[in-house]
C-alpha cells in the first residue's frame, strides 16, 4: 500500500513558464483519501471532522467549568448539536450547489454522501446552534454562555476540519508558483491538474488564529453574554471573504461575487451588531452560567430546611408551652377550687359560732 504524502514533506519539480524553466516547490496532495481496514473504509474527511468535535469539546469543557459550569455539560449539549450542524452544513451545501445532484447526468443520492465532502459552515453554525439551545433549554443554560466557551473550539474544529478538503482534493484556489503551492494530481469533477493556492491550508491557519484572539479577549475584557461567540464569528468571516476570494471552484455570482462572499458580509454584519448591543445592554460575564454548579441552590435547599427543621422546633416549642400554660391553668384552677372550699368551710363555722353565742346568752 502506498502510503499517504505529508503535508510538510516538500519536493522539488521542473516546470516550464513562457519558455523558461523555474524551479519550485509544492505541498503534496494524497494519493487517495480513504484506506480500507478489510472491509471497513477509514476516510480522511471523516477523520478531520471527528477530531474536529473532539478538540471542540475538549476545549469547551475547560472553559466552562472555568467559568463555574459542571463537568460533562458541554458533552451533553454537543450531543444535540453535532448532529443539527452535520445536517445544516449539509443541506447548506447541497441547496447552494445543487447542481451537483440534481442535474442532468448527477445522481440525487450523492446529495446523502457526506464523507465525500461538502459541509458548508454557515448552515452548520445556524442548524447546530438550534440543536445546542434545545439541549440548554434541558438543562436550563443559557445559550449564550455555552456558545461562549465553546467558540474557540469550535474555531479549532474548523482548523481541523479542513485538512479533510485536503484529502479530498478539493475547494482550492487558483494557480500560483509559490513555494507552498498545493499540488493537485486528481481529474475527478473537472479537476485540472496543477499547482494552486491551499486554500484549506489558509482558512486552517486563519482558524487557529481566531481561536487564539478569542481566547485572549476573553481574559482581557471579560466577555460575556454571547460576545465572545459573536467575535469568532465576525473574525471568522473576515478570513472567510479575503480566502473566498482566491477560490476557483464552482459557485454562484451575485453582482460580480461569490455568494459565499454575500453571506460572510452578511454575517459579519450580524455579529458586530449583536456584539455592540450586547456590550450596551448587558455588561460584564454571567455570574451563574449552571444552576446548582457552585452549590448556590444547594445552600438554598440547606437553608429551606433549616427554615422548616427551625419551624417545627418552633412549633414544638410552641405546642409544648401551650401545654405547659395548660397545666399551669388546670393547677391554678385546682388551688382555686381548694382556696374556694376552704373559705366555704371557714365562712360557714363562722356563722355557726355567731349563731351558737346569742343562744347561749338567752
């Protein structure tokens, strides 16, 4: 079995240019994108995006239990919106280019072939997103915290991710003679043969970097309430445009530009606006990102039971002071009657001695 180039392996070719030879050199592209266990295929796409949510979620976990959250939220979450976002990246990618499915001679069915390629970040982040609030709606999260420490990661997972467009052969720029030149060696879907930017290689490198700036704007203003979400997302966009721009793959036009170049515009746009009135309306970080992860609803279940444990000693004391005035009351009565019937029998030998006198006189 052949094995698979490194993308660091650099060689040296001869290439002609308007009769002159210059040399250069390039960034090797596989010679196939899957190898096969037996029967069991282990593609290189499917690969990059499964390391991709693992580096998401990793990292997404340290940041929220910094941020005062439990262990093993963020997994739980990523369970709902991993799926969501594989299904948005693709129906994204497949309404954009449905040509490729839905055409003359195209079979409908590859639209299902996800491991072939063709995940389109936007609807990813949007589809997704609605499968992270339902699983913080379960838990009772705010979304916005989440998506907070989540961003950076998910940043990374799109470094990561790229390199699956790598092994594909594919979303590459144009021609160029730079020495880090991709060279793609694939005929496959119209593919010419060549010498091209790496554009998978740019937006990979430009990924890492967001992640970084986020991570360290996060530590320097405290941010909160979605704003560290929403600086990934406009810094993404950038990259996005300036990368977008260098394409040569197939796209539709809007006024003269890619309509990946709209959206990243569009979303820029979104984004700064969200982070501005965020910043006005809602200042600072949350203090509680998950109920009950700092103890606070612990202590208030404690103290509600010292409430009610002090209650019923209170009323015990209550029920046994009554009981106590009661005896009282019952002693008081009986000396009473005793009081009472001794000044009876007083007040009655008192008549019968002045009753006896007068009779002993006559």
């Amino acid at each position: 079995m052949e094995p698979l180039p490194g993308a660091a392996h650099i060689r040296r070719v001869r290439q002609g240019s308007v009769g002159a030879a210059m040399e250069i050199a390039y960034i090797p592209s596989p010679s196939r994108g899957v190898l096969h266990l037996g029967p069991i295929p282990l593609r290189g796409y499917a690969f990059c995006i499964i390391i991709g949510v693992f580096v998401a979620v990793w990292l997404g976990n340290k940041r929220w239990l910094a941020r005062g959250g439990r262990p093993g939220t963020v997994a739980d979450i990523a369970v709902w919106a991993v799926p969501f976002g594989l299904v948005g990246g693709r129906l994204y990618h497949v309404i954009t280019d449905y040509e490729l499915y839905f055409s003359e001679g195209r079979d409908w069915v590859d639209a299902f072939k996800i491991w072939e390629g063709g995940l389109g970040i936007w609807g990813a982040i949007a589809v997704g997103g609605l499968g992270a609030w339902i699983g913080c709606r379960r838990r009772g999260i705010p979304l916005p915290a989440w998506a907070d420490a989540l961003a950076p990661g998910i940043a990374l997972a799109q470094a990561c991710g790229r390199w699956g467009n790598w092994f594909n052969q594919e979303l590459y720029g144009r021609e160029t003679t730079l020495p880090w030149a991709l060279h793609i060696t694939s005929t496959t879907d119209g593919r010419v043969p060549g010498y091209y930017h790496p554009t998978f290689l740019y937006e990979s490198l430009w990924c890492v970097g967001v992640a970084l700036l986020v991570i360290w704007a996060d530590r320097r203003f405290t941010l909160g309430h979605g704003r560290a979400f929403a600086l990934y997302v406009a810094t993404y966009c950038v990259g996005r445009f300036w990368i977008e721009y260098l394409r040569v793959d197939d796209a539709h036009h809007i006024l003269g530009m890619r309509l990946n170049n709209w959206t990243a515009i569009f979303v820029f746009i979104l984004a700064v606006i969200y982070f501005v009135l965020s910043a006005k309306k809602r200042p600072g970080r949350e203090e509680v990102v998950e109920p009950g992860a700092d103890g606070s609803d612990g202590s208030a279940e404690d103290g509600a039971e010292g409430d009610d444990s002090d209650k019923d000693v209170s009323d015990k004391g209550d029920g046994e002071s009554a009981e106590v005035k009661a005896d009282t009351d019952t002693d008081t009565d009986i000396h009473m009657d005793i009081d009472g019937k001794a000044d009876s029998g007083a007040e009655d030998k008192t008549e019968d001695k002045a009753e006896a006198e007068p009779t002993k006189k006559s």
